[in-house]
C-alpha cells in the first residue's frame, strides 16, 4: 500500500470530485462491489503523489467496476440515480445535474464476452480488453480519508493505447495523456532506472525522454505477457504506427504536443515499442 495521506482534494484540482467519489464509494461499499478510478483522474493523482501537479482539467471521471451479470449493474445504477447522477445516451454514462459531472462506470470481470460487454441491442461495443490484467496490479492511494484503488502508470498506458486504438476519432486524449506520462517518467522512476535499467542510460545521444518510454515499455510487459489478446493489440497498434511516420496518428499528435519533427515523436513509440519487446 501506498500511503499518500497528504495529499487533498484541493491538490488534485478536479471540480466536484470529492462529493463524486464519496457517492461512487457509498455505492460501491453498499454494495460490496470492488471499484478502481481509472482515466486521467488516477493519472492525475498518481503523479500528484509525486509532487507533479494535474495537467489538463477534466469534467469527465472514469471508473471500473467488476461485477458478474446485467442485473448487478442495475443496482449500481438504482443507487446512483438516488444520489443524482442518471443514465445519459450511452449506458455506462451518469450525469449529475448539481455538480455538473459525467462519470463512466465501465463494468468487466465476469460479465465480459469476448472483452466486450454487451448492454442492449444499441450498445454492444464497450470494449473492456486490459482492464481485468491490469487492476489485477492496482495500487492504493490515500487522499483524505478515502482509499482510491488506481492502475499503476505502466497500466493506465496500455489501457488507453487499447482505448484510443477502439476509437481514434472520439479518444485524442488518451494520447495526449499517454505521452504526459512518458514526460515525467524519466523522473519518477530515477532510482528504478539507475538500479535495473542502467543499459539504458549507456546508449547514444543520450535522451531521457527515449529513455523514459522504453523503461515505460519494459514495465508494461507485464500485461502483454498475461494475454494474448492484448500483447496482438499492441502488436498491432506498433505495426500501423511505426512503419511510416508521416502516416501514424500517434507521431503526429506526440510531434505537435510537443513542438518536435515527427521523426523523433516516432522514435518515442519506437522506444516503448523497444521496451515492451525487451527480453530481461
């Protein structure tokens, strides 16, 4: 367990979270249902914990839920919509009119088919694939007096590298927040690189942004060794995207955020690629 007592809502910066999670944890806790916060908001307060303060506001707050069947996420909605947040067009979105937040609460865990949970007739395609493999890894960390349950960063990477890959139209974000990991990783992880990945500080020209994504990548390679399914999805991803520069979204978006050549935005994937693909 990580303790990281000190840190407040205040710090996180995140309108109306604090009374959205004591709902979420109300609910979640009645009903004896795990959940983790998952998203921008445990990037957010994983970085917090580190003394990085939030990058880009939000109004949207994700969370996972693992339950067995249909029936059960009914009662997590029954409860909700007492507490003011309701159904908007997608069945997995909740709305509160008083605090002015959306939440999504994506189910997985047995209630999965084919890493897809199926609502009704209309929505069939919320994809779940990662989720189970990665908050199997979930750390804990204190703000006040609640305990949020978060991917570690290595997690919510591949989780949204999987999310945008669904979506690329609707899901900018997961890039853009992808990369501000890969930013502050370097940093985060000094002592880790130093003591267990020191090969990689031996290669030239030195760059710690390059060194940073493939260290990210040799901790990811934890989630590509537990399925089949995701490691083919990034697989994938890396084929579509390394092959030629010019054509690949991610380099594109990664050049202009942060004002390089696209070259060297896709030798940053190169390197996560790198790392995924290193053998220990």
């Amino acid at each position: 367990m990580t303790n990281t007592s000190g840190l407040t809502y205040k710090d996180l910066a995140i309108p109306y979270f604090k009374e959205t999670f004591d709902c979420i944890d109300e609910v979640m806790q009645t009903l004896q249902i795990p959940y983790y916060l998952i998203g921008v908001s445990a990037i957010a307060l994983e970085l917090l914990k580190n003394g990085i303060k939030p990058g880009r506001g939000t109004k949207d707050i994700d969370f996972a839920v693992m339950i067995s069947s249909i029936e059960e996420y009914e009662k997590i909605r029954t409860a909700l919509k007492t507490k003011g947040f309701n159904k908007v067009a997608a069945p997995w979105t909740f709305y509160s009119d008083k605090y002015n937040v959306a939440i999504d609460l994506l189910p997985f865990g047995e209630i999965e088919e084919n890493f897809t949970v199926n609502f009704n007739e209309r929505y069939t395609d919320l994809h779940v694939l990662g989720f189970r493999e990665v908050l199997e890894e979930a750390v804990q960390v204190h703000i006040e007096e609640k305990i949020a349950n978060i991917p570690p960063l290595p997690g919510m990477v591949i989780l949204k590298l999987i999310a945008w890959s669904d979506r690329p139209e609707e899901r900018q974000n997961d890039l853009a927040d992808i990369l501000r990991i890969i930013q502050h990783y370097y940093d985060l992880k000094w002592e880790e690189i130093v003591e267990e990945h020191h090969d990689t500080l031996e290669r030239e020209p030195f760059d710690r942004m390059l060194i940073a994504a493939e260290v990210l990548g040799r901790n990811s390679r934890l989630y590509i060794q537990k399925s089949e399914a995701i490691s083919n999805r990034v697989s994938t991803i890396f084929e579509n995207h390394l092959e030629d520069a010019s054509k690949s979204a991610i380099a594109k978006e990664w050049a202009r955020k942060l004002d390089v050549n696209i070259e060297y935005a896709s030798a940053l994937l190169g390197a996560f690629q790198k790392g995924i693909t290193h053998e220990a």
